[in-house]
C-alpha cells in the first residue's frame, strides 16, 4: 500500500450531499445517476451501487462525496463527484453516511 502525506489528503474536498434523485442507467446492472445537493449547488453523480440499493431507498439520505473529483463522462453522463463507499471480499457494499443529521455542505476534515 502506497503511504500519502497529510498535504496530499486535504487536497481532497469530502462533504455531505443529500440524494435528490435517483434512477437506473439503461442497459447497466450496476450504475445507478443520483441527483445530489451539497447545500449551494447540485450535482450529477454516477455509481456502481445499482446492486446493492435501489434508487427508492436512495432518496432523501445523506452521503459523503468527493466534490473536488474531475468530471468524468460514463455512460453519456457527466459524473460530477465521487460517492465514498465500504466493500468486503464478498462484494457487499454499504454506502457512508454521517451518524448525525448534518446539512448538505458540510465539510468533512
């Protein structure tokens, strides 16, 4: 494993976003394109999660996004963030949310 300094960590903005909408991708089993508010604007993300949630169980929960993440197109769709998510060898996935209620925005540090 590859060992980063503290200065190369906080170049990454991490931050609450709460899931606007959310729905399948056409022709995909796993990406799902969430809408996301980060308090002051929101976004257009895409992730591998499909499998795992479905997007009525998405809608209305917080979520931690990278939101300095370049823009990269999947799909046709222009995926404006990162969400953070844990796996386990057996694939199961478990999206990370605050334990808290905290506003979209919020800066993780």
């Amino acid at each position: 494993m590859e060992e980063i300094d503290i200065n190369y960590f906080k170049k990454m903005e991490l931050v609450v976003a709460q899931i606007i909408s959310a729905e399948k991708i056409e022709g995909t089993d796993k990406l799902l394109k969430l809408q996301v508010s980060l308090g002051d604007e929101n976004r257009t993300l895409v992730a591998g999660i499909a499998h795992q949630y479905s997007p009525d169980e998405l809608i209305g929960k917080k979520i931690v996004v990278i939101k300095n993440l370049k823009p990269a197109k999947i799909r046709g769709i222009v995926s404006q963030g990162m969400l953070l998510a844990a796996s386990n060898q057996k694939g199961e996935i478990s999206i990370l949310t605050p334990l808290k209620d905290i506003e979209p925005g919020s800066k993780i540090s």
